[in-house]
C-alpha cells in the first residue's frame, strides 16, 4: 500500500514513520515532484499544498487512489470542479475546525454588540447610534449544526441566548437548540431571530441562501455573522439590507467573492467588520489535524471506514 504525504514535516513523517513502519510513504512538498499514478491515497497536511495537487487534469488520470484527505473544512471548490462522479472517499477538516472559527463568530458578535469597532475609530459612548447590547436573552439562530454550528451555540448560550438552528439533519433531543427549523422554514426562524449565525457549507442547496427575500424576512435590527463561506449570502442583497438600515450589524470572515474587491462600498459601512477569512487558523489546530490524518490512516491501513467522510452527493 503506498500513501503520497503532501507538505509534511520532517517530524511529521517521522512520527508517522514511527506508528505505521508496514507502510510505505512517499513525502513531496509540489505536485510537479510526484507521480501518484500508483498510489492508493493522498494525503495533504494544509490547503495550499491540497489545491496545488487537486485539479482535473490530474485526479482525472488518478484512478488506483481509493482516499484523499483535504485539509480544510470546506469542500465547495471540489464539489464545483465534478469531484462528486470520481470513485474515491474524500474525506476533510470538518469538525476539528470548530472551537477556533465559533471563536472568531463571537468575537465579531461581540465587537459588534459591544460597539468596539466604533470604539477603536475613537468614537465614545455619545457618539454610539444606540447603546451596547448584552447577548442574554437574545434569541439566535445558527445555520448548520455541524462542527462551528455546534461549537457557536454552545459559546452563545453561555451567554445566556436562546438558540435555534437550522438545519437539515435530524438532531438529537439535546438541550443545546430550543428549536430546529427545516431549510423551507428558513424565513420563519429568521423573523424571530436578534442574531443570526451563518455556520452552513457553501452547496448548491445553500449558494445565497440569505437572498434580498431573506433579508426581508428578518427581525429589523438583528445582527449577523458568517464564518462558513461567502458563497451562502447573496452579497449584494445584504448591501442592500445594510444600507436600507435592516441590520445593527454585520460580521463576515468569509465573503463571495473573495476577496472582496478594495472598493466594494461594505467597506465603508460604519458597523459592517470583514476579516480576511482568518477563522480557521488556532494554536491547536495543526495537533488535531495531524491526529485525525493519522487515525485515519490506522483506519485505512486496517481496512476501517474512515471518519470526517464527505458526502459527496449533499457536499460536505
């Protein structure tokens, strides 16, 4: 069994030298530097160096790999590319994302709510448009119950809001939603909604699915918050919104396209905060995908259903 390792370092490969001596491994660092036309999975340890590799042209002609590992959370650009008919498993950082990027959706929440953007321009409490708001007792409603949906509901009742979720799949009765609304009733939710949480992976299903109707739908002076990707909001719906006044306040870490273009008039709203898609990157986050490639390569050498598995057919 051969497995090409994508952009390892040499510790890395030691270390999975060391826990798996029966197989054979081939370390490159660019996908001009390999033939994998033999191999039987491809593993790559960031998203640059998976992007480099993973095109057309090449995944095409690759027809003895039975795995590739992607290491990002988000799989929409292979989705697109027609990665769905290819007979191989995919499988991705889904999940083990999700305390860092639920972090960074509180922390644009907060800045928001608490007014800090205004504050860092130099502005005081009497140049506020309104006062600070506290998140306790809000009602939130987080799209996709995935691995950031989860970890932001579980950060947002700590503030003491109420939390709802939308989503698809069929739950467990935990206590952490006190609802769950279905994608058709995506407007009802909304109406009800202080603050909305996009947590939801880019499909086709979900491509601008906060529409200039959504956006009409929603609680006057709600504030929202994407970490997921760019592709679910209609963005020049939400200019719209943002200029007719329909929303206290926007936070995108992900925007469609992106970037954004340096003139886009978002830019030069007062409480509109884009960051450069920066969610994804923590202190633990390379331990626990370096965990994750190793379980699951214990798994495929012994022949085990792998986890973080993309479903190929809905996208994520």
């Amino acid at each position: 069994m051969k497995i090409v390792l994508v952009d390892f370092t040499p510790d890395q490969l030691a270390e999975i030298g060391n826990r798996f001596p029966d197989t054979e491994f081939l370390p490159v660092s660019r996908a001009d530097e390999v033939s994998v036309l033999e191999a039987d999975a491809l593993v790559a340890s960031n998203r640059g160096a998976f992007d480099a590799v993973f095109v057309p042209s090449n995944y095409e002609r690759w027809t003895t790999i039975r795995w590739y590992h992607a290491p990002g959370a988000g799989v929409d650009s292979y989705m697109f590319q027609g990665l769905a008919s290819m007979p191989f498993t995919l499988t991705c950082g889904k999940i083990i994302q999700g305390p860092e990027v639920a972090d960074h959706a509180l922390a644009l929440l907060l800045a928001l709510t608490r007014r800090l953007h205004r504050a860092f321009a130099g502005q005081t409490l009497s140049d506020f448009p309104a006062r600070p708001v506290e998140l306790r007792g809000k009602r939130a409603v987080v799209i996709g119950a995935g691995g950031v949906g989860l970890c932001v509901a579980e950060r947002l009742r700590g503030f003491g809001a109420r939390v709802d979720v939308v989503t698809e799949d069929n739950l467990p009765l935990v206590t952490l939603f006190e609802r769950r609304w279905l994608s058709d009733q995506l407007h009802e939710a909304l109406a009800g909604a202080d603050i909305v949480i996009g947590a939801a992976p880019w499909t086709r299903r979900s491509e601008n699915l906060l529409d200039d109707t959504a956006f009409a739908a929603m609680k006057e002076g709600a504030y929202l918050v994407n970490v997921s990707r760019g592709g679910i909001i209609d963005t020049e719906a939400l200019h719209r919104a943002v200029k007719a006044g329909k929303l206290a306040g926007v936070g995108l870490d992900v925007t469609n396209p992106e970037p954004l273009p340096d003139d886009h008039p978002l830019f030069s709203c007062p409480d509109v905060i884009i960051t450069p898609h920066l969610a994804g990157p923590s202190d633990n986050l390379r331990e626990r995908n370096f965990e994750l490639i190793c379980t699951n390569i214990r798994r495929f050498v012994g022949e085990l259903p792998l986890i973080n598995v993309v479903d190929k057919k809905e996208g994520y």
